[in-house]
C-alpha cells in the first residue's frame, strides 16, 4: 500500500535536532511540516535547508492541520510537557532522550501514556545500529549460548562544558543513560546496580560535582552480568565497543575508524586512522534506522521502536547508579 509522506512537526533545532530534520527530509515517506524553536533564527534556518514552516512557538506546531507527528529535540525540561500535549492531541511522538531528570514527573505522566493508547517512542537510536542488532540477534540464536556477561565500552572524545555540566543531570542520566538502555536491549530485567564514579580530570564536572569516569555493574534476573565503562575523554576518539560472552563463545563490536587503509612498516603494525569523532558521525545509520521505525509504528503500530517505558526504566537505573555511586552501596532495582 502507498502512503502519503507523514508530516512532521519538529520540536528544537540545536545539535541533534538539526540530525532529525536532515533525516525527515532524506526519507521519502516523511516530510518536514512545522519546526519550533524560541530561537526562531535557529528554526528559520532548518527550515530553509529542509522546508516547512516556522514558529516560536510549539503550541502552534501542536494546533496546525498538517501534523501528523512529532518529534521532540528541545532541552530535557520540556520533554514532559511536550510529550503530554502531544498525547492530548492524539499526535504521535518520538522524544530525545531522557524522558526528564526528575523521576517523579516521568511517574506521573506514565498512567496518562499508558491508556491513550498514542504512539511514543524515545530516542535510544543505539538500537538501531547495525552491528548492535546484529549481535543482539545472534545471542539470542544461541551462536554463543545463553548470554553470562555483556561489557559495554562508551567514551567520549572530550569533556562537554562546564555550563552544560551543570544543567545535565549527571553522567549517569546524561552519558551512561544510552549504554543503560543497550544493556536492557539485550538483558531487560536488571535487578540489581552498583556504581563507582570518579572525578580524575575534568575541572568542571569537580565544579558541579559530577563524575568525569564511571563503571557501573548490573545484575540481571538471570545472573547474567553487565559491566558498562564510561570515561568524558578518549585520546583515541569516540570509544563505542561491545562484547557478548557466554559459554559458546563472544560476539564483539569494534570501534569503526575512518579509514579502511592499514600501514604496516619495520616501525609500526597495521596502523591505521582515528575512530570517527563523535556520535553524529557513528550512529549516523542509526538515526535513519530508529525514523523508519518510528514511521512504521505510527502506521501498523508494530516496531522495535523504544518505549516510554524504555525511558522510565533508562531514568530508573540512571537514579540507582547515581545513588550507588554517592553511597557506595549496591542498589536493588524493580523496573516493573
């Protein structure tokens, strides 16, 4: 069956709101319709690269005739608020993660979420990656056998500011937060946390009291175990790796690097080029992934898209590694 492009209404055009409305209007069965930024030079600017109309305001975006969906990339403290209007309305909506800092807030919209019965899917396009599902379909295959330990290796190439720091919620609900959710996209039902988080070199994660380096244990109901390494620098460039290991063997994600050409020499062994900078380069095919996903949810209501209980269980584990970290106590865990 042919359908008509879904139109879209794109909230914030920082960063990665910039990513989604290249995606929207690369993919033939979307279109940019409406986009919203207080910063409306921000907006006028997307808009001209990639078409629709401009507001300042997202209650203009939510009562126009032409918008069949939304997508939410405006700062964390408005997700909530957007997500709700959106399901007032009946508008289906992917929202950037996190759903909000505030647990209680995420809590109290979740009953509202549940019984509109209106798509609303969140932003972990990790699953979406290539080489992550593939190895997710393979352990569940049994190529390895029943899956004992998952590592998850997530650094990036330099430390964000100090004055974004301050507003990010931590590392945990910031950074560690995407490598939370891949570790339920293999394991769902962790049970258990435990947390060690360190400030060795950036001043103003210290300034804001934050962690600049981070490794965090889960347990899952199997007994299997996750161990996730985060560090706010790598001189080697964004460090993305995953291994899966059971008793038939491991399944392993490497760091994709920029170049395919390798030198070898008397003075050096397969030397090649860096990793590639920054998610926007490495999960470039992701975020194309996770918009077709999104799309076929919103039309046959079937899809790997993540949930809004994918988000709320994402926040939940973020909270406990936070608190274990601070106390230095392990943290029992219920995601229902």
């Amino acid at each position: 069956m042919t359908h008509a492009p879904l139109r879209f209404g794109l909230i914030g055009t920082g960063r990665i709101g910039q990513v989604h409305a290249a995606n929207i209007a690369a993919n033939r069965d979307t279109t940019l319709s409406w986009v919203a930024d207080p910063f409306v030079d921000g907006a006028r600017s997307v808009t001209e690269s990639f078409g629709g109309r401009v507001t300042a305001d997202a209650d203009e975006l939510f009562a126009a005739d032409d918008v069949d969906a939304v997508l939410i990339a405006s700062p964390t403290p408005t997700h909530v608020d957007l997500i709700e209007q959106a399901v007032d309305r009946g508008i289906p909506v992917l929202c950037e993660k996190p759903i909000d800092l505030d647990i209680a807030r995420v809590e109290a919209l979740r009953p509202k979420v549940a019984a509109a019965g209106v798509p609303v899917a969140l932003g972990f396009n990790r699953r979406f990656d290539p080489a992550f599902v593939e190895v997710r379909a393979r352990v569940a295959a049994g190529e390895i056998g029943a899956l004992e330990q998952l590592t998850i290796i997530s650094r990036d190439p330099s430390a964000p500011p100090a004055a974004y720091v301050a507003v990010s919620g931590g590392i945990f609900r910031d950074m560690t937060i995407h490598d939370f959710d891949m570790a339920r996209f293999f394991l769902p039902d962790i049970v258990e946390v435990s947390a060690v988080g360190s400030t060795t070199f950036d001043q103003g994660a210290r300034e804001h009291g934050d962690f600049d380096t981070a490794v965090v244990t889960l347990r899952a109901a199997s007994g299997a175990v996750v161990t996730i390494i985060n560090s706010r620098h790598s001189a080697v460039g964004y460090d993305q790796r995953l291994e899966a290991f059971g008793a038939l063997g491991t399944l392993q994600v490497a760091n994709r690097s920029t170049s395919l050409v390798r030198l070898s020499t008397a003075e050096r062994v397969e030397a090649t080029a860096p990793y590639e900078d920054f998610f926007l380069q490495r999960y470039a095919e992701a975020y194309g992934a996770e918009l077709r996903a999104f799309v076929e949810l919103v039309r046959d209501g079937a899809s790997a898209s993540p949930t809004f209980d994918d988000g709320r269980a994402a926040l939940l584990l973020a909270d406990a590694a936070q608190r274990s970290a601070t106390e230095r106590v392990a943290v029992t865990v219920s995601l229902d």
